[in-house]
C-alpha cells in the first residue's frame, strides 16, 4: 500500500474544488495542515482552503486540528461549517 | 434510532413509536421545516449534503451524552437529504422519558447540538433559480455552547 490518504471535500468547498475526493502522498510525520499547504500551493481556486473562510477538518471521521498527524490510509475531510438541523 | 434518509417522514408514527411501555410519562418532539425566509426572503427549496457516517457517529455521540445527563427512555433522530421543498419536513427529535423536564431538555439539547456539530450543510434554492450555501450562524453556536459543562 502506498503511502497516501484520501481527502475529502463537501458543500462550498467541493464546489469550488469541482474535487468531492483525491488521493495525496504523504511525507512520514506529515500533517493535516502539510496536506491543506501542498494543496493551497496549487493556486486558484485550491487557495480557498488557506483564504478567509474557515476550513473545518476530520481525520478518520473524527473532528480534528491542523496539528493532527496523518498515518497512510487515513481519510482527512475538510469542509465549511456545519449548517445541517 | 438514528437515521438519514431522502424520504419524509411521519411524525405521528414516530412519536407513537417512543412511547407505550408504561413507564414513559413524557414525549417531547421537534420537527424542522424548510421555511422561506432563511438568509435569502425567497427561498423555494433546500439542497441538503452529508457527509455519509460521520453524520451518523457525531448524532450516536450526542444521543450518548444526551443519556449520560437526563433519564431518557427513548430517543429517535431522523435527518433527510437531498431536495427539499418549501413546507417540507427536513428534521425530527423526539425524546420520551418518564418525566417532561428531562425529556424538553435532551430534545433541545441535542437539536442544539446537531445543528453546529453534525455535518450537514444546506444550500438554498430561491425563487429566480440562483443558490447559495448557508453560512453557520452565531446564536446556533451560542445555543450550543450554553449546554456545555463545566
């Protein structure tokens, strides 16, 4: 298995992204925030997920921060805030 | 029972489905509908996204600490998806317990709660065709911030 995770993106974000999942390498060690950095470093649009607007994450289903460590095979979804109810 | 689903729902069926073991003295139920007036004045319909089982993990949480602060008997969450017209039933909570207290409270609790931390998110459909996202509003997050525990 190579040393990947899937990233996820819903609402706004998918929108913008025109991307619902890709899958990225990671580095031993690596973050959830080197994961929003490789792919803010892409430019437009991908630099939303570093704009003004807040980027909520979860690793693995889980609320998390941007400090959060990645293991390969873990799924990071980042998305808007909540308006669900 | 937690579920997300496309379909409607009836709310007389899922309230009589909480109740009638004798000991429960107390339902309380909230049903959420799509109104017109949200951050637009002419909203027509709803588009409401999920993210698949994380949505239901974060409601099974709030339930098992809805159980952990107030005697409850019973408690159903349905949530639906998809489109959803003006008028339309977009969420229920119903809590029986044996008393009304516990019950008002778990309902508004987790109707609180699952509004700023399940991940749902609704995109208005107004009237000329245009849709946007909802933006989260401040006083949810004020109302779910007034639950939290020392």
């Amino acid at each position: 298995m190579s040393d990947t995770v899937t990233v996820k993106f819903f609402a706004r974000l998918r929108e913008t992204l025109q991307t619902d999942e890709l899958e990225l390498p990671i580095s031993t060690q690596g973050t959830v925030s080197d994961v929003i950095e490789s792919l803010a470093s892409r430019g437009a649009p991908w630099d939303v997920l570093q704009g003004d607007q807040p980027v909520m994450i979860a690793v693995n289903q889980t609320m998390a921060r941007p400090t959060q460590p990645l293991s390969p095979g873990d799924e990071v979804a980042l998305f808007p805030p909540v308006t669900g109810g | 029972m937690i579920r997300i689903q496309t379909e409607d729902f009836d709310i007389g069926e899922q309230t009589r489905a909480l109740g009638g073991t004798g000991d429960t003295g107390a339902i309380a139920t909230f049903t959420g509908l799509v109104r017109t007036r949200g951050d637009r004045q002419d909203v027509r319909a709803l588009f409401l996204e999920h993210y698949p089982g994380m949505t239901e993990s974060v409601i099974e949480d709030l339930v098992t600490q809805a159980r952990e602060r107030w005697s409850i008997q019973a408690v159903r969450v349905i949530h639906r998806v998809g489109e959803l017209a003006l008028g339309e039933q977009i969420v229920f909570v119903g809590v029986a317990s044996a008393h009304r207290g516990d019950a008002f409270a778990a309902c508004e609790f987790l109707m609180d709660a699952l509004k700023t931390s399940a991940p749902f998110w609704k995109k208005e459909i107004t009237v000329d065709g245009e849709s946007h996202w909802v933006e989260q509003k401040a006083s949810d997050r004020d109302k779910a911030k007034n639950w939290q525990q020392d």
